[in-house]
C-alpha cells in the first residue's frame, strides 16, 4: 500500500491503541492525526477520551461514528498501535461483522 491510498481527501481515520498516556506511541500518533486537522477516531477499550476527544470501544462503533459524523466520506484507514494478538483480534472483527469493504488502508505500528 502507498501512502497515497492510505490519505485520501475524503477519509476518515481510527488510531487502535489510542492512549490518553501522554508518553505512549498511541498518543503521539493520535496526536499527529489532530495537528493535522484530519478527522480521526481514537479506538481505546476504557479510556473516554484522548486529548479531549471521544473515544470508541471498537472498531464497528468507529466505522459507524466515521460514517455519522463524516457521511461523505470514502471510507476508514486504520492506524494500528497495538500488539499482534488484539491486531488479530480487530481484523477478525471486521471480517465478522462485514466491515472489511469499509477499510480502505491499514498502517501497521
């Protein structure tokens, strides 16, 4: 995958592993999406905010808020910052759920 397909003008983008934790890589890339005033969705099982930012439990309340919040958009690309087991864990869900046809890259941390 390029970095081209990963950005697109119309995307909306999930950081899985998203951290409130200011000296974790979760929040630091989190950070970089805001910066940049791209529409990204921090993905964390507990925390309720990153950077003053809501959070979702799970990659298909992420994919459903992305397509409430930006509905024109053409589709999710995936920053994973997380360990290979819930990496797994998160592609199955989405082949589980049909969601796989929403994913339009993945950016493997």
């Amino acid at each position: 995958m390029s970095m081209k397909s990963f950005f697109s003008p119309s995307r909306v983008y999930a950081v899985i592993g998203a951290t409130p934790n200011e000296q974790k890589f979760g929040f630091k890339v989190f950070n970089w999406y805001l910066a940049r005033d791209l529409p990204v969705i921090p993905i964390h099982p507990s925390a309720t905010h990153v950077l003053h930012v809501p959070t979702s439990q799970d990659i298909a309340l992420a994919i459903n808020r992305a397509d409430e919040e930006y509905p024109n958009n053409d589709g999710i690309s995936i920053s994973f910052i997380t360990p290979p087991k819930v990496t797994e864990s998160v592609l199955s869900e989405l082949e589980a759920k049909n969601l796989v046809n929403k994913v339009k890259g993945v950016w493997y941390q």
